[in-house]
C-alpha cells in the first residue's frame, strides 16, 4: 500500500500515525510516498522514524520512497542512534532471559558500585599518605552547599516534629499525671531516632539530588570523559569533596535538629502546656544520656556514607541523556531514603540488644 505525504509537519505527521496505526491491518507493508517533500527538518525525520518503529511493534513494514536529497541529509545520525536502538529495545524476551538480563544487570551494577567505593577509598586513605592532597576548596564549596545552607530547612522541620512530637505525647500522658515526662520523650526521640532521620530525608532530597544532577550533567555533557582524557581523576576531584562535604555536614546538621527539636518540645510543653521552664530543662538533661547523643551521630555518619555513595553512583552511571539524568536524580532520592531508613532499623535492634 502507497500512502502519499504531501507535507511532513508535526500535524500531519500526527494525524498519519494515528490514521496508519488503527486502520492498517498486522503484516502489512506500507510505504510513505515523500516525493512532494523537499525539506524534513530533524524533528520531522525522527516522527517519522519514529512511525517505522511503531509499526514495527504492530508487525507493519513501514518504508521510504522518493526522498530527496536535501530531505535524506535530515535522516543522517538519527537512524543508527534513534531507530536501531528502539527496535533492539523492543525486543520481547522470554521469562529465562529477562531473569538472565536482570541478573547480568544486578552483577554490573554491583561491579560498578565496588569499583567507585575503591576509588573513594584510595582517594580518602591512602592517597594523603603518598602526598596526593585532598582539594580542600572544593570539599569546603559542598560543606558551604549542603550543611550552611540547609540550616534553614532544617531548623524549621525539626522544631515542627518536636512541636508534634510534644502535642501527641501530651494527650496521653496527661491523663496519668504525668505532663512532665514530654521532655523525656521529645530529647530521647529527637537525639536517638528523628534528628538523624530527618536531617538525612532532607539532605537526600536537597543535596543528594543535587550532585546526581550534576554529576550526570558532566557525563551527558562528556565533561568526566575530558577529564580522565587529562589524567585528572573524577574520584579526586568529584566523589572526594562531595562525599567528605556530606560526612562533615551532616552530622553538624544532626546536631542542630537535635537542638531545634528539643526547643519545639520545649515550646509547645512550656507555652501551651503550662510546665515550668526550668523544670522541662532539667528533666531533659536527666533524661539524656551521652550514648543517645553518640548513637544519634554514628546514624548521621553512615546516613551521610549512604547518600554519598547512592548520588555519586546514580550520576556518574547515567544513561539516556537529559532524560537519564532525571531518571537517575529521582532513583537517587528514592534509593537514599530507603536505604538509610534500612539503616537506622538495624542500628536500632542492634543497640537496643547491647546496651
């Protein structure tokens, strides 16, 4: 079947999809008469590749005819990278080898990630000892990024959950008389558990999102690839300040929703509960211990560990593109969060055991 294409506008080239797609029956062979068409712009020649992978996965054999020198220059590129990926990609795979596929996945991936922590750990161990310095500008720039300028989201969300954390214990202890023991619940809860989580939920959001973009911008842009071409290493350079930046910042950030959480505790207990100042004071510093402290900043350690390594490995492994990058961007938030929240249940049951 001929079909003639007067014109190749988004337009028509929209309307011949549909027309094409939902009358012509599978096994056809179809060929789009372009002898009335000039020009194709890039735009045009990829809708109508893209036609051809469409029918493709409808068992419609889609061909050119007629074309154009000037209209042939458009399609230059854009065959090998857009059409026979898409094909390859459609590909259907039988249950055995999407398993092998995703296993294959898995192992790269795993690879990928040992070859970055040995790369971060040369950087940071053993490279000073062999007077390779750090690039202390740089890790002070991610300090400056991430831990100054969170200051604000994270003063402000840590004294809410205090407040909140103080409203909902004061409707149950009160009915025993026992309004007091708000400070007990808010210091503990704030130091061992919430200041942590928190400070990492929001540093996954803000800042690891942040370096995966960036990271993965500088490989679209194939600015790591110019510089490994200058023997400058991408672990000395982009993983070292970034994940340093976060091992300093966070934990400087944990302690200031430790102090932000208990003031929001403090807040609602002496200003809408009634108790006495002094004695929420006091009664926090009974209560608080110096391992809750500690265990607080160990969390806030191996919080900041996992969102390095998560937003370094999803930026520098992107794929795809722009479109990769905000894929990647989103995966990194979401891979943070869980594994951190991963984190704090097993540090959880382990010190409630031992101590």
């Amino acid at each position: 079947m001929v079909i003639p294409v007067p014109t190749a506008d988004s337009a028509s080239l929209s309307h011949l999809r549909e027309h094409l797609l939902a009358e012509t029956t599978p096994g056809s062979r179809v060929i789009l008469d372009l002898k009335a068409v000039e020009k194709l712009t890039s735009l045009e020649a990829a809708l109508l590749l893209r036609l051809v992978v469409e029918g493709k996965k409808k068992d419609i054999e889609v061909r050119f005819s007629s074309l154009s020198p000037e209209a042939q220059q458009a399609f230059t590129g854009l065959e090998t990278n857009m059409l026979t990926d898409e094909l390859a990609a459609t590909e259907d795979l039988s249950p055995v080898e999407e398993v092998g596929a995703q296993t294959l996945e898995l192992v790269g991936a795993g690879r990928r990630l040992l070859d970055l922590i040995g790369e971060l750990t040369y950087w940071l161990v053993i490279a000073p000892w062999r007077g390779k310095g750090m690039k202390w500008d740089r890790t002070l720039d991610q300090i400056t990024k991430i831990g100054i300028e969170g200051i604000p989201i994270v003063t402000f969300l840590s004294f809410l959950i205090g407040a909140v954390l103080a409203l909902n214990s004061a409707s149950q202890l009160r009915q025993f008389g026992a309004a007091i023991y708000i400070a007990n619940l808010v210091g503990v809860s704030m130091t061992r558990e919430m200041a942590p989580l928190i400070t990492a939920i929001i540093v996954s959001g803000r800042s690891g999102a942040a370096i995966t973009a960036e990271l993965g911008t500088m490989v679209v842009s194939e600015e790591v690839d110019a510089m490994r071409t200058m023997a400058l290493s991408p672990g000395r350079f982009l993983l070292l300040p970034r994940v340093l930046g976060l091992l300093v910042a966070v934990p400087c950030l944990t302690m200031l929703s430790n102090l932000a959480g208990i003031f929001g505790g403090y807040w609602i207990g002496v200003m809408l509960l009634g108790l006495g100042s002094r004695n929420y004071l006091q009664q926090t510093a009974q209560a608080l211990l110096i391992s809750d402290l500690v265990t607080g900043m160990v969390k806030s350690m191996v919080f900041a560990l996992l969102i390095g390594l998560v937003a370094c490995y999803r930026g520098l492994y992107v794929q795809g593109g722009a479109e990769g990058v905000g894929t990647n961007t989103t995966a990194s938030v979401v891979t943070s969060i869980v594994l951190c929240i991963l984190a704090d249940a097993v540090f959880t049951t382990i010190f409630f055991y031992f101590e």
